[in-house]
C-alpha cells in the first residue's frame, strides 16, 4: 500500500521518509508553522527536548514510549541504547502519521555523540520499519543553521553478508546459494 499518493519532494515528509532515513531538520525559525503544517496534514507529533541534558532527555523518552507499562520502570537508562532500541514503539495512526520532534538535540550532541547518533539511527531505523508497514513515522530535529549536527553520520548503509540459502524455488527444484 502506498503512503504517498505522489512523491513530491518540495513535502518534508517525502524527503524524510524516502532520502533521508526518516530524519529531517528545521531551523527554529520554522518550528511553528512546519508543526502546523504537520497537524494539517494529519500527522501527530511527540515532543522531546534535550536542552536540559541526556538524563532529561532520557526522562522524556521514557514517557513517550511508556516506558512504563513495557517494562515495568519508568526511567530509561539513558546510556543503555540496546534498551532503547528494545523499546523504541510508538502507536503510529495508519492515516497520518507520527512525527517525534527533537528539541535541544545540540545539547546531547555536546554531552554524548555516540548515545544521540545511536538514538537517532534507531529512530531511523524504526522508521524504515513503519515504512514498510505503511505507516508514516520520522524524526525531525529543530536544528540552528550552524548546528554541529549538520552533516553527522548517523547510519553507514553496507552490503551485506548472506547466509547459505537452501530452500526450494519449486517444489523439487533446489536452490544452491
């Protein structure tokens, strides 16, 4: 089923989903009316902010995934990204979409490149997913133009490895890999 009706890619939301691995950036400036646009265009849109710090952050995420009712604690483990990505799930609404904005991401940057560029690349990840689910999910960072974020590798895409394959193509025909 397709999510998009056309790829216009003057729409934020196609680029997040089909160039971006389901991550965009804004200025602050625009924050306003791209949340407008968002809302009109039927997606929800959770909040993060981590301009308080990682730990805040972590907070914050541990309620927006209901940390909670999946684990039976409310606070994530905010160097722990294997938890995260165990319990990064959110109800995305078949129609629409969800957006997970993220505030004050330049200050986590600052406190932990490798725990926010692994936040992010589960984000992405987890976008992929709903993609080919049907659904619309993507992360949008508000972002200062000048933002040391700009430009960071998140997810290194590589060929990958198979295993031996031995199936069946057709009944009696064997596969060889």
């Amino acid at each position: 089923m397709a999510i998009f009706e056309n790829l216009d890619y003057r729409r934020l939301d196609v680029m997040a989903l089909t160039e971006t691995g389901g991550l965009a950036t804004i200025n602050p400036e625009a924050q306003e009316s791209c949340i407008q646009w968002l809302v009109a265009n039927r997606y929800e849109v959770v909040t993060v902010d981590g301009s308080e710090g990682l730990a805040s952050l972590a907070a914050q995420l541990g309620e927006a995934l209901d940390w909670k009712s999946q684990f039976g604690y409310s606070v994530i483990d905010e160097v722990n990204l294997d938890a995260l990505n165990d319990g990064f799930e959110f109800d995305v609404p078949v129609e629409g979409g969800l957006v997970l904005q993220f505030l004050g991401a330049e200050k986590v940057w600052s406190e932990d490149q490798k725990w926010c560029t692994g936040m992010l690349s589960i984000a992405s990840a987890y976008s992929r997913a709903q993609l080919a689910l049907g659904r619309r999910f993507f992360t949008l960072l508000v972002l200062s133009p000048d933002s040391q974020l700009h430009g960071a590798a998140v997810d290194t895409v590589i060929v990958p490895l198979w295993f031996q394959f031995e199936g069946t193509y057709e009944q009696g025909s064997a596969i060889q890999g």
